[in-house]
C-alpha cells in the first residue's frame, strides 16, 4: 500500500477510501466522524456520539453539543433537531441540559407542562392539594385523599412528613383535594386526626375549641350543635350543674 504523501497515502481522518480511490478519498457523511486513519468504507465512520452532533461531511469530532432544551439520540447533523429519528424537543415532564442523549424526568412530586426545557429548576413542584405519584409527569396525578392535605409537591395523595402535607389534624377537617386544613365551626368538633368532617356538638355541650366538647356551664342549657351560643337558664329558674340540654 502506498503511504509515501506522493504516489498514495493512507486514507486520512474524517475520510474513507475504497479500492482505487483518488488521493482524496471520500468524506464520511453528515451525523459521522472519524478520528482513525486508513478506512475502506463508509459504514466505518462513526456514529455521532449521542448528546452531539456532526453538521458537515469529513469531521475528524463530533461539531459540538446538542443544544439546551433538546436531545441528540445519537447521528444527529444539526443541534437541535425536531421530531427527527436522532433527536426532538425536549418533551413535556422532562429537561434536557445541554448536550442531552436521553431526557431526564422530572422527578416525584412535580410536573411540567411544557417542552423544551433545560433544567431540573424547571420542573413545578406539585399543586396544593394535588399529588404527583410518578417521574416524567405533564399534570398532578389526581387530588390529596380525604382526611389529608396536600400544602405543594406532594409525590402522594396521603403525605405525613409536615413538609409536602400531613395528615389532618384534630379541630379541623380535610376533603378531597385539600391544601390547607379547615377548622370546625362553632358548634362542631372532631377528636381525631385523618377527618373530612366535623362532628355536631352533642346536646349538653358546647363546641368552640373545635377538638372537644365542653359541658355546658351551670345557668345554661344547650340543645344541640352549640357553640358561644347556649342559652342561659330562663328568668325564674336556675341551675347548678352543668350540662343542661
């Protein structure tokens, strides 16, 4: 084989030569390169590297990286190609930084709407009162669970740690879909944590701090579902004990 520069050479960088070639060769396509030497054929070139691409014929490496907000699977001739068989937009529930093979979710707890986006900040964190139970969301993943309440970027319908939510606590109540608690009204109550309801205050108490009841004061009665609003005993009667209905 000839490599003395001046009858022949081996086949250089970027370039492939088949059998009977011309000095020059032929350069390796658009979405190749090749930094070796003496290539026969053009299925020798390489691929561009995934998260690059390879704009002009005859590259010895790769152009540079795909661009933000778009990914390059690998063959890719322009940095940001769309709805091609080497690369997209970045798609919705997903980011792509620059130079991006394979878009990467955004994690539990958020969402995007959106595509072409470049970094994880872009990610939204979940809704109040919403959850978002999956990675690569484009929407929450439905309502907090009754009983609970959801205060933003929840990755479950029922969250205890006191950051994303919790459950609900005691003198409130939570439906479906709930970011903030709700306290019980005068005249009702709930005991307990994990409610959607309150309770009506049963008759010989009154209900104001919204956890417990509270036996009705002596020189008073209370039917029923009271709060600041029992009754004192009527003019001519009285009481000592307490819890009159």
């Amino acid at each position: 084989d000839p490599e003395d520069g001046l009858t022949g050479d081996r086949c250089p960088q970027g370039m492939y030569c088949p059998e009977g070639s011309s000095f020059e060769g032929q350069a390796c396509p658009k979405g190749t390169y090749s930094n070796e030497t003496g290539l026969q054929e053009e299925g020798q070139c390489t691929d561009c590297t995934p998260g690059y691409y390879c704009e002009t014929e005859g590259l010895t490496e790769p152009t540079g990286m795909c661009f933000p907000g778009f990914y390059c699977s690998g063959q890719a001739t322009e940095p940001d190609p769309v709805d091609k068989a080497y690369g997209d937009v970045c798609p919705a529930g997903h980011y792509c930084p620059i130079g991006t093979d394979l878009p990467s979710k955004c994690p539990q707890g958020t969402y995007l709407n959106v595509t072409g986006q470049d970094g994880l900040e872009d990610c939204s964190d979940c809704d109040g009162g919403k959850y978002c139970g999956h990675k690569g969301l484009t929407a929450p993943s439905g309502d907090c669970k009754q009983g609970y309440f959801c205060s933003g970027g929840s990755n479950t319908s029922t969250p205890t740690d006191g950051i994303t939510g919790d459950v609900c606590f005691t003198g409130h109540f939570c439906v479906s879909g709930t970011k903030t608690p709700s306290p019980c009204r005068d005249g009702t109550y709930v005991n307990h944590t994990r409610s959607h309801i309150c309770y009506d205050c049963p008759a010989g108490y009154h209900c104001v701090r919204g956890f417990t009841p509270d036996p009705c004061p002596a020189g008073y009665f209370c039917p029923g579902s009271n709060g600041y609003d029992y009754e004192p005993c009527p003019a001519g009667t009285f009481s000592a004990t307490e819890k009159l209905s």
